[in-house]
C-alpha cells in the first residue's frame, strides 16, 4: 500500500514538473495576433529596393512582430484596416470575433483603441460623453478576450490637425485625459491586459525629445526619424519603438529589442509575406 502511495506521489510530481517545464516564458508568443487601425496597418510604410526586388511592399505589425519574436512560434497573424475608422464598431465586432476563433497566446493593439477615442462626433451631442461611450464600447468588446491583452492609450495628435485631421476629429487635452485614465483605470482592473504607454512615446516624438528604450537611444531632434509629416502616423523605426513598449510589457527575453535588426527583419518579413501571396 505505501509502495503504491509512493509511486503515485513520484507519478503526480514528475507530472507537476513536466507541465511546469511546457509552460515557459516564451510560450505567449506561440500564436500572436496583432491588431488595430492604420499604424498597425503600416500606412505610408514600405519597404526600401534591394538587389534582385525594387518592390515598395507595405511593412505592418505583422512584420514587425515577426522580426521581433526570437522564440519558435506560428506566424503572426493580422487583423488590421487602414480605414477602421470608417466604422469603428462593426470593425471592433469582426475583429473580436476572428481573433476568438484563433485562439491566440497573445493580442497586441497598439492602437485598436484610437478610433474609439477620435473621430467625428455627430451634431447637437455631449462631445465628451459620446467619445466616452465609444471607448466604453471597445473596453468591453476587449473583454471578450481571456488571453493576455497588451493595448495601447491614446496620443495626443492635435498637431495632426490641418494636415491629416480636422479639429472635432481630436478630443480636446481635458477629455483625452479622462480617456486615458479609463483606459488605465480598466486595464488595471482585468488581469490578462497590459496597457503601454502609447501617449507618453508620441509626446516625446512629437517634442523632439530623448527617447531610450532597452540599450537603444533616440538622441533629442529625433521627431523626423520617428514621424512622418502628417504628425499622425509613425514611421517604421516610429512603430518599431512602440513596438519595444511591447517588448518590455512582455517582461521575457524573447524578443530582440534591437530597432534596427527588427526594421531589416520587418522588411524581409514584408517581402516574403508579398511574393507568398503572388
């Protein structure tokens, strides 16, 4: 009888151990989805010509996961639009639900909240109400996610106004404000999501200032690196920098945090994605 009690408590232990041992900290890459409007689209990006492709393939997060992740996994996959914000909510709806059916180890929307949070309100409304109901819309359509959930807050891109934007597409500082503390204040509260802080990068781009991320430094004057001249979408080494806000969310060693290895490997990436599909 002890024989048998000890050979099942080995059984149970070596059981434990072994399931431990499946479960590590790369595992979350095994099959990510990336998702959200046009910077994770890739708007205005594309990849550079070299010898034997002068093709101007678009480069989006898609790309750029993959030229991150260093752990063995499935592709990314993507669910993005470059005009989502044409109909925000029917978008967020599909693309909830496609995600669902993946059954993803990770969702990463660096900025699947930002048409929930801009846009053109409709006439004779509460401007702060309406843009508050629309992210509440969004929050809740995230919780419909089980999986760990690392999502962007939103940035202030008033100087995108006159060239990209037109004034009642951006909220104002005081209700962008209390847009991000519900944002934080809901991701706070749900276990599996993560928020980066999308708002803080974009100031500092925007600004001009330094920025260091990991080992790598943006020096002060940096803002033409990192933006394109609409003030409203970031160029790739722009994306890739959010992208390390990922990164370290992420707390493993499993991504490389190196922009411009991550640029060449997204390019690659982007080249390879295109001629698959030709």
């Amino acid at each position: 009888m002890i024989t048998s009690i000890l050979k099942m408590s080995c059984f149970l232990l070596i059981f434990a151990v072994s399931a431990f041992a499946q479960q590590g900290p790369c595992d979350i890459f095994n099959r990510v989805v990336v998702t959200g409007a046009s910077v994770t689209a890739g708007y205005g990006i594309t990849t550079p010509p070299v010898k034997g492709d002068l093709g101007a393939y678009q480069v989006n997060m898609k790309h750029i996961m993959e030229g991150m992740i260093t752990s063995k996994h499935e592709d990314v996959i993507y669910f993005g639009d470059l005009y989502f914000f044409k109909n925000s909510k029917e978008n967020a709806k599909v693309f909830i639900e496609k995600i669902k059916e993946c059954q993803p180890t990770l969702v990463v929307g660096i900025d699947f909240l930002f048409w929930f949070g801009h846009g053109t309100p409709p006439n004779d409304v509460d401007v702060q109400a309406y843009r508050m109901e629309k992210l509440q819309f969004a929050l809740e359509s995230l919780e419909q996610l089980s999986v760990p959930v690392i999502i962007g807050n939103l940035p202030d891109v008033s100087g995108a106004v006159g060239k990209m934007l037109s004034a009642n597409q951006v909220p104002t500082k005081e209700t962008l404000q209390k847009l991000n503390e519900r944002i934080h204040h809901w991701g706070n509260s749900h276990e599996n999501v993560t928020v980066i802080d999308a708002y803080s990068l974009w100031s500092k781009a925007i600004r001009g200032e330094e920025i260091v991320l990991f080992d790598f430094t943006w020096p002060e004057g940096s803002q033409a690196t990192l933006l394109q001249k609409d003030m409203l979408h970031t160029k790739l080494e722009g994306t890739v920098a959010a992208s390390l806000l990922v990164a370290k969310a992420t707390k493993t060693d499993c991504m490389e945090t190196d922009p411009k290895v991550i640029m060449k490997k997204a390019e690659a990436a982007a080249r390879a994605d295109a001629r698959s599909t030709k």
